[in-house]
C-alpha cells in the first residue's frame, strides 16, 4: 500500500512552504492538485519535477477510483489544494475520506491556512471563533446569517473580490453594526488589513474596487 501525503502549500509568497513539504512533492509517484497551472508556479519555483493529475469539485468517483488504484498499487500522492491546507474550503476531503475508508495510510504535512494567517495578525483573542468558509451564494444564505447573528465570538468568512460588498451589506442586515477586520492578499505583495464598523468598510470598497482574496472576520458586540 502506498501512502496519501495531505500537503499544504502557499496562500500566495511560494517562499511559504515546509522543507518537509518540498521533500514529499520532490519524492511522491504523483501530485494530486486542483488546478495543475497553480500548482506548477510551485513546482517549477521549488524546482519539483513529480507529474501532476487533477483533483478539485467536479472530480467524481471515477477520478476518486483512480487514485485508490494507485495507491493500492503502491504509488504515494501528495494531495494539495490550490492554495492553503486541503481540505479546507475544498474538494480534497471527499479524496481524505476515500483513502481512509480503504483502509490506507493518510499523513498529514502541516503548513499555511488563510484562517490562521488572518486571526494571527487581527490582533483579537482567538481562543474560539467560528469559522464559515464561503457563505451560500443563494440558497441557504439568509437562514445561516441569521444563526450567526446569535453567535458571541469572532466569524471568520472566506470571500472573493466581486461578492466582499454584497457580503458586508448581508452582514450589516442581519448582524447589525460590527466591527469588521478584512485580511486580502495575505502574504502576497498587496497585502493590506483594514478594520472598521460595517459601514466604514462597506464605504471604502464600495469607492475602492475589491481586489485579491478576503478573509473577513466579524466581531461579536463585546469588543
């Protein structure tokens, strides 16, 4: 049996990544990733040659089949996501709980996640939050921002540029006036924190188009 190696892989500077995880891309049979042209930047930078094969949300069960082959025949495969931990606001849990399931080893290689690369530098107590990934675009949406209302710690939100306004007005609806810290571009050349009330905020991307991926972490009223 082989073994299926969870990698995780830059959010944006590719100098973020692990010794231990350059050894387990270099030496695996292959590299299981959801955009191959993301994970090559990687590769190429890092100067990786193992050969790629795709897994992201419209991988079915065939291409699931595919690789518990492989590793029954005793091949290893990296797993990793396009940016981050797999598993995280990704595909890569359906393959984790295959393997699994089939009895194979899974190990784990520890590395960036824009959840925590943003509540470390928020400047907040993150003993406990909450943490909801990207919301519903429709269905599902109103009812799980009014659960959220109810919540008495800090809401981390993954968001992308052209929905971080609609998203602010949504929580402004149904959360009331919070205070807000948005992280975009983290490690990458833009990186920027802006934190303010929901107004301010929504004001200031309203006037300033929103560029780069967001991590918006919205605080309970006690702070």
């Amino acid at each position: 049996m082989g073994t299926l190696y969870v990698v995780a892989t830059p959010i944006g500077n590719l100098e973020d990544i692990t010794l231990r995880a350059i050894r387990i891309l270099q030496e695996a049979d292959l590299i299981a990733c959801e955009d191959s042209r993301i994970t090559k930047r990687l590769l190429v930078r890092h100067e990786i040659d193992t050969p790629t094969i795709s897994y992201h949300q419209h991988s079915g069960e065939e291409k699931t089949a595919v690789l518990l082959e492989k590793l029954r025949a005793g091949q290893s495969i990296a797993l990793v996501t396009d940016a981050g931990t797999p598993g995280i606001q990704d595909p890569g849990g359906r393959l984790v709980r295959a393997v699994r399931n089939a009895q194979i080893s899974v190990e784990v290689i520890p590395g960036p996640s824009a959840l925590t690369a943003a509540l470390s530098v928020a400047g907040i107590s993150a003993d406990s939050f909450y943490f909801v990934g990207f919301l519903p675009k429709k269905k599902g949406r109103q009812t799980l921002l009014k659960e959220l209302e109810r919540l008495a710690i800090p809401i981390v939100i993954y968001e992308a540029p052209p929905r971080v306004v609609k998203t602010l007005r949504d929580i402004h609806a149904y959360l009331g006036e919070r205070k807000i810290i948005a992280a975009r571009e983290l490690t990458k050349k833009f990186e920027e924190l802006q934190e303010g009330t929901v107004t301010s905020l929504l004001n200031h991307f309203t006037n300033h188009r929103p560029k780069g991926e967001f991590v918006i972490i919205v605080l309970p009223d006690i702070y």
